[in-house]
C-alpha cells in the first residue's frame, strides 16, 4: 500500500483502535472461572460464560477481525480476494480509499479527501479510536512524507525513496 500511495502522491494516514478485542461477539462457548474478587458467594463451583471476547483470550483476534470485516463489507468496501486484510472502497471519478488492517492499527490512502473524512468519521462512530494523523511509524519503520515523495527507513541510517 505504501509504494501505491507512493507511486500515485498519495498521502497515508493511520488510525488506532483502543481495546479491539472487546469489540468481538464470540461464536463458540468460551467459559471461565469466576475472578478472584468477583467470586459469587454460595455460588462458588459455577462459571461464568463469556458473550465478548476478552484480552489474552485465543477467540479475541478472530472474533475482532470478525466484527470489524462485517461492518466494513457492510459500509461498501470490498476485501481482496488474496489479501484479507485489505479493503478497497471506490466510488465515481476515480475516488478511491484503501486500508490495510493489521491487529488494531488501520492505515489508509486513495484518492478523495471527502471520503477520508467520512471514513474517519464512521470509523470514530462506530469504534472508539484515535486518529494518529498522516503515517509516521508502522511496524517499527518510519514513514517520512513529504512533498518529494515518501521515504521509510528502519533505523537512522538507511533511507530508501518509495517515489518513482
């Protein structure tokens, strides 16, 4: 996504979601038991049944990328068949917004500011997030964007020119 954004001078931004795998329903029946401090009194030998996915639990990624892939394919966005983690929404005249989803870090880039805004509006509706602007680290790499084109690099030394 970053050399496309590149090759055609788009700009990239980020958002984060805070607490992603609280967002999940869980389809199997995951059960525990009851936390100390929170433990039932006479009903000590019972467990609780969780409806949500909670942090740290197997179910929890799935059961996040479950909900949030629902509600993108319900927003008009399409998956890439060989990239699940990818979406595309296109509309008239060429707009165009894609994102990457990787855990709970959303990056996105195309052509129509319109709907950037609109996205990060729904998305700020729908998930609690936080807009972390134009990319400037993803995945311990840098992103520099500038007018001249967009340069990523690992550490301080390297610089590598993504504009072609």
């Amino acid at each position: 996504m970053i050399a496309l954004a590149a090759q055609n001078s788009w700009p990239i931004f980020q958002l984060d979601v805070k607490s992603a795998f609280l967002h999940g329903y869980l389809k199997e029946q995951v059960f525990i038991e009851q936390p100390l401090g929170y433990v039932k009194i006479g009903s000590e030998h019972k467990v609780y049944r969780l409806k949500k996915a909670l942090c740290g639990l197997k179910q929890a990624p799935r059961a996040w990328y479950s909900c949030i892939e629902a509600y993108f394919l319900k927003a008009g966005f399409t998956k890439c068949p060989n990239e699940h983690t990818l979406f595309v929404k296109s509309e008239d005249k060429g707009k165009m917004l894609i994102f990457c989803l990787y855990v709970d870090d959303l990056t996105f880039s195309g052509y129509c500011n319109v709907l950037f805004k609109d996205f990060k509006k729904s998305m700020m509706d729908e998930f609690e997030m936080i807009d972390l602007g134009m990319m400037h680290y993803f995945l311990g790499i840098e992103v520099n964007q500038i007018a001249g084109g967009i340069f990523i690099c690992q550490n301080t030394l390297c610089r590598v020119s993504l504009q072609l």
